[in-house]
C-alpha cells in the first residue's frame, strides 16, 4: 500500500551570519565561509492515511522545522515532500493548491490568532478565501466547529483575548479543521498549556481522531503524550530521523540508543527499583548543529559508540515489521529489540 504523504531525502539548512576564529583564547579574524545549520538532514517518513504520526526529540531536533517544510511554509534545500504522488511545491518554487489540504496547529495560542478579529471572523476566513463556503454559510460554519471542539458557538462573536489558553488552542484547532484538511500537522500543541489544560486538549484530539478520521502529524518532546495518540512515532536526534516503529513496538522494546535513554527519562508515576538500577540519562550536551559530530550525530553521548559510529553515518537497519533504526550496533548485535 503506497503512503499518503511521502518524504523523500529532505534536508532543510539554513545560513547563518560568519563568527568568529578563535585559537584557543585568541581572536584571529572571522570564519572564511559562512556556516550552515542542517535543521532537517536527509529525512525520508511517510504517512498513511488516517495515520497518526508522532515526531519525537530534544528541543532543536529539526521536528518543528520539518513541520513547517512539510506545511509548505518554507522551502526545503533538498528532496520533496509528495501528496498522493503530487508534489506539495512545485519545481519552480510555486504553491500548489494542496497547501489548502495541510493545516497546522501551532504551540502558542495566544500568539496564532488574530486579536484584532473576532472568533467567527477567524474561522470562516480562509475557507470564504477560498471558495469553500458563501458568506451566508459563515455564521453556520464557525458555530459547526466550535461546537466540535467543545466551546458555546455564542463565543463566535468575541474577541481572542476574552479567552484562556486552553480555549485559545481548541479555536486554533477548529480554525484548522474548518479548512477540512486532508493532513493536520499539530507542532507542540499543548506544550505551552497548564497540565490540566493538556489533558483536556489530548482528550479532544482523540474524540477528532476518532470521529473525523484525521491524518495527523503530532510533534512533541513529550514521549507519554506521543504514546498516547500516535500510530506510529518517528525518534529524531539532530536533524535526522534514527528510529521508527508502530507506537507498541518502539516503546517496549526500542532499538536506537538515543530513543531507549528519552524513554528512560520520561517521568513515571509509579517507580520501580528496577528502573532505578537501569537508569542512564543522556550525558553531554547537545551538539551545535552549526558542526555536528561526523558519522552517527549521536556518538559523542552514546554509551556504546566505537570507531565505526563517529566515521560512517548509519544507514536505516530492520528491527522487525515496520520496526527500523540507524544504529551501527543493530548489526554487531550489541543493541537488540
């Protein structure tokens, strides 16, 4: 079965303003080329249908870049993002009409909406945009969708600082979901809401999924939350993606080094003296990825990297079914599902 949205080799870098040569604490002029930042490097995923796909990593991984690069808001430096076989930018750098098919749900509700325009403004101003509805429809509309996401539809005729958080990100959803997106991608959807609040808008996004058959991509450095709404989870570390599987099989039993130590760190409610005698948080910090470490980005905190990890990336090595990571140690046998 082909995928809905294909992924292929993407890489997205951005340029960054030439700094400063040092030898050891001496200031010897700046750099001679201008450095890049490999945000997204050499990514390839794929969607299916009605497929819920859960992005995971630290916090300037790439996840929210690749987001934005899959949505079309900016442009990948290479590779292609396909929808049904259908690129979603085309050669010459124009957008397609399948922008109108990918939504997204941003991390801050108090800075995604308009302020100066009402709720019912808000939601029925891309799809008037576009021809989905007539004005007449509008007022019908935004109370449709407000009334899906769980708010009075009398709240159409508000402004968006009248609301709270929680209630700022269930219109941004509804916002989204107006537009009947073939593909929502949500990036850090509740991370900037208050725990309670979270529950609430984890709990509407499975009521969405289940009942308008959603094709989502959740970002999150949240593991519990991906867990708790993905089909499948995709582990990135530094621009590239190390690890996939179906949900069960990554979190049980996962392959990649990187992802067994987020899972290790993950808050638990209940702590066994098990988990305490196997626990191994990430030493070292991140690296820049103005120079990531060459090989596997990962083998300057990787407990078990030899000579091979920091002199040839590794390629994607089957797990099991649908299960895979790139891991140089998958294949010597010293990581094991």
């Amino acid at each position: 079965m082909s995928a809905f949205v294909e992924i292929n080799n993407l890489t997205k870098s951005f340029g960054a303003s030439p700094g400063l040569v040092y030898r050891g604490l001496q200031k010897v002029g700046l750099a001679a080329e201008t450095p890049r930042v490999h945000a997204v490097n050499d990514v390839s995923l794929h969607i299916h249908r009605g497929e819920t796909l859960g992005l995971v990593g630290e916090s300037g991984c790439g996840k929210s870049t690749l987001g934005r690069v899959l949505a079309g808001i900016q442009d990948a430096t290479s590779g292609s993002v396909t929808m049904e076989g259908k690129p979603v930018v085309d050669r010459s750098g124009g957008r397609r009409k399948l922008s109108t098919r990918i939504q997204t749900v941003f991390q801050d509700p108090f800075s995604s909406l308009d302020p100066r325009q009402k709720i019912g403004r808000i939601l029925t101003e891309g799809p008037l945009e576009h021809g989905m509805i007539r004005s007449s429809e509008a007022a019908e509309t935004a109370a449709h969708w407000l009334n899906i996401v769980g708010l009075d539809p009398a709240v159409a005729s508000r402004l968006p600082h009248q609301f709270s958080g929680g209630q700022r990100q269930r219109i941004a959803i509804a916002r989204a979901l107006a537009m009947k997106p073939d593909l929502l991608i949500c990036d850090e959807p509740v991370a900037s809401l208050d725990v309670s609040i979270q529950a609430q808008i984890i709990n509407l996004f499975l009521k969405l999924r289940r009942e308008l058959d959603l094709t989502m991509l959740f970002i999150s450095h949240d593991i519990g939350v991906v867990r708790h709404l993905a089909d499948r989870v995709a582990v990135m570390y530094l621009g590239r993606v190390v690890e996939t599987g179906p949900v069960a099989d990554l979190f049980e039993a996962p392959a990649h080094p990187y992802s067994r130590a987020l899972l290790a760190s993950a808050p638990k409610l209940v702590i066994e003296d098990d988990d305490l005698e196997g626990f191994n948080p990430i030493s070292g910090e991140l690296p820049s990825p103005l120079s990531p470490p060459d090989g596997c980005h990962f083998n300057t905190r990787c407990p078990l990297a030899a000579s091979i990890c920091r002199e040839r990336v590794p390629a994607m090595t089957p797990v099991s079914a649908r299960h895979e990571a790139a891991c140089h140690m998958i294949e010597t046998g010293k990581v094991t599902s």
